[in-house]
C-alpha cells in the first residue's frame, strides 16, 4: 500500500510539505497504535489514504455495546451493509449472548479473525426454542483461523444450562484454546463423540460451571495434543470424584505440561472406596501442577497427621509414586481450614508439613527438575518459618500466595514454560 503518496500542503514556492502519510509505514503504524478508536476513526476521516491505512486497525477488534445499535445484531447488520471489513476483523468482543443474533454472526464466514469472547451478565436477552436454534445452526459456519473462543455467562448464583443444540456453538475444529466460565454443560453428554472436532485444541479452562464427567470427555476428547488443563471450581459445584477424571487425564499423560485443579476452599472432596490418591508418574511431559495434596496423595488418616496411613509406604516412597517425574513447580491447594474468624491464621495440617519438608530435603531425587513450591492461602495460615529456612538451605524456593494471586502459565516451545503472579520467577 502506498502511503506517502498523498500531497498534504505545499509552501508558497509550490514545494510539498511533508505530512503524516510520508512517514515509514512502520513508523505511522507505531504512531496511530497509540491512539483511542474515537481518534483514529477522527484520523481517518481527514482523506482517503488516511482512511485507507487507518481501516485494518479500526476493524481489527470489535466490541459491542449491549442496549445499543451496536449490539450484536447491529454487527451482523453491519457486516451485511459492509462486506469489505469482514477480510479486516481478528478478534470480535461481544458484551452480549444472544442466542438468534450470535448464531447469524458465526454465519458469516470471518476468514482472518482467530479470535472471539462472548461475554455476559445475566439472563440472556432472548430465550429461544430448541427447534429454532437447530434451523440457525444449519447455516453457521467453520471460522478457519478461528483458535481462540471464550465463553463466559455470569447468571444469577448458579451457572447458565446450555443445551445440546448449543454445543453447535463450539464446532470449531482449528480452535486451540476453550475457556468456559458459569455455564452449565451437562447436556453436552448426549452429543456423539465425533460431533465436536477440534483436534488442535492446546488449552481447556472451566470455571465455575457445571458437567458430567460424559460433557467433559466430549470437550477434552478431540484433542490430539493438549497441553493445559485447568479446572477451577471455587463456589461449590459438582463433587470432585478424583478417579473419575483420571482415564480422561490419562490420555495426555505424554503432552500434558500444565494440570491445575482449583476446587472451592470447603472443598467437596469424595473419594471413591479404596482411593490412594492420583498416580502422575506416567505425565512425563508434567511440568506444573496445581491440587489439592489429598487429591495427589490420597486421604491418609482422620486427623489430617498422615498421609502414610493405611498405605504401607513411608511419605518417601508415597511422594515418589505419585509425582510427575519432570515437575518444575507445584502449587498445593488448601493447606489449611479456612477460618471463620477474620484474621485468626491457623497452622498447617500436620500430613501437609510433613509432605513439604520430605520434598524440600528430598527433592533431587524424588523430582529433579523441581524449582519452586506454592503453598495457597497466606491469608489464613500461620507463616512456615521453618519451613522457609529448610527451602534455602537446600536450594528450593518456596512461596506463600495469597488467595486473590494467580498464575498466568504460557507454554512456549519444547519444554519452556511461563508462570507469573508477581512473586513467582519465569522460568
């Protein structure tokens, strides 16, 4: 595109006074990043060239507005009216669900964007029938670089229930990332295994939603290769039946790098008969793991001193039949009651301290790849001094986080990951 073509102003001898348009094309894009949509579509409107530079920023992300003309009916109404901005679009924000007007816009095939939220509070805005949303579904189509879909639906105090027609929503087969939040799945478990086809999905996140352990498989299922799995479930939900979740995990024991599952601080733990806690010596591709230690240990004893009872193991041997053998960082969940009395800090359980002092004195040889440890949540634990200066004299570094911290984890290439909250170092 040629840019600084376009005369601005010229002097009283005739000459051309340099304006915006002769700048580097780089350099006018570093400029013009700068500044609000307001003022680049002001920019834009000043010449042609200016608007034609100008229009792939402006229509690169898209936000609507719910209540406005620019809700997501205006857009699809847009994009009929405008077919030359829909080649611009990369990611499209929308602050609505709408059942009818979401489905038109996942009509039109968008060939360049990879990336859509749909984000709501609330009852959605129009109900629609099951019939009706099987006559939309015929005509959505395959986003082709669509690998980013975000799906987040806050409804009262208790998750949105989709419906199995709603699972059309999700048939993106070249998405690599899902994160579903207050949403209610659990009809996804009728759909044919097949249905859903996303074979590249990396990343699966879900939040405070609701499922069977069936709709989870449909979900996990069509990967070939995923990489990070996080489950949070911090206000009840379903109980967190361990060997249930186990064959599905299992099958990415070889790509599954990051493993956190986040369950509600009064957690609802149920154990199946004879359950020992999760074997993850098998994850050789295991680099950072996030749970609950009584999920990775198994129960031990009523009064939380133990994890060994009943196992015939000492907490050596425990540990090793349980980590993942390539683990860098471990995040443990809920190492304390949570007190009901406002700043009363209570001790760590006993088994806890136990577990954390035999793998910071033993870590070389039960995960020799092991660089830091995360124990959640400050605010309601008395501080493991001692357990600070065993970290340092053996090389460990050891972290207190407190409940509102959290990671933000990036896999980058081979074996090279990224987890930051602000204390904890990139690794």
């Amino acid at each position: 595109m040629e840019v600084n073509s376009h005369p601005t102003a010229y002097d009283q001898d005739g000459t051309r006074r340099p304006g915006l348009l002769d700048l580097p094309h780089e350099t006018l894009t570093m400029i013009t990043e700068l500044l609000s949509r307001h003022d680049k579509a002001k920019l834009a409107s000043t010449s042609n060239a200016m608007n034609s530079f100008l229009e792939p920023q402006l229509w690169r992300k898209i936000k609507t507005c719910i209540g406005t003309s620019k809700d997501t009916a205006g857009l699809v109404n847009l994009l009929t009216v405008r077919p030359d901005i829909i080649p611009l679009i990369k990611v499209i924000v929308l602050d609505e669900y709408h059942p009818c007007h979401t489905r038109r816009l996942l009509s039109i095939e968008m060939p360049e964007m990879w990336g859509i939220l749909i984000q709501h509070e609330g009852r959605p805005v129009e109900q629609v029938s099951e019939r009706e949303k099987r006559a939309l579904n015929r005509n959505m189509v395959e986003q082709p670089k669509l690998i980013d879909f975000v799906f987040w639906i806050e409804f009262r105090d208790r998750p949105y229930c989709l419906t199995k027609e709603d699972s059309a929503l999700f048939r993106q087969p070249n998405v690599r990332r899902f994160r579903l939040s207050h949403v209610d799945f659990s009809p996804f478990r009728i759909i044919d295994k097949t249905y859903l086809t996303h074979e590249s999905l990396k990343q699966l996140m879900i939040e405070e939603s609701n499922y069977t352990v069936e709709a989870l498989d449909r979900f996990v299922s069509p990967s070939n290769n995923l990489a990070d799995l996080q489950i949070a479930q911090r206000s009840g939900g379903p109980s967190f039946i361990p060997t249930y979740y186990l064959p599905i995990i299992t099958s990415y024991a070889a790509t599954l790098k990051v493993l956190q599952l986040l369950w509600c601080r009064e957690m609802h733990l149920t154990s199946s008969p004879g359950f020992s806690g999760l074997d993850l010596t098998t994850f050789s591709a295991l680099r950072l793991l996030r749970i609950h230690p009584s999920v990775l240990l198994g129960p031990g004893d009523k009064d939380a001193q133990s994890y060994t009872a009943g196992t015939g193991l000492n907490i050596t041997d425990l540990v090793r039949s349980r980590l993942p053998p390539g683990l860098k960082m471990l995040f443990l969940e809920s190492l304390t009651t949570h007190s009901s009395l406002q700043y009363l800090p209570m001790e760590m359980y006993p088994r806890d301290k136990e577990f954390i002092r035999c793998l910071i004195e033993q870590w070389q040889s039960l995960a020799p790849r092991l660089r830091c440890i995360n124990l959640y949540y400050l605010e309601d634990m008395v501080e493991p001094t001692e357990l600070y200066d065993l970290a340092t004299k053996h090389s460990i570094e050891l972290y207190t986080l407190s409940e509102e911290e959290t990671i933000d984890v990036k896999i980058l290439d081979g074996e090279t990951f990224v987890a930051s909250n602000g204390k904890v170092k990139s690794w």
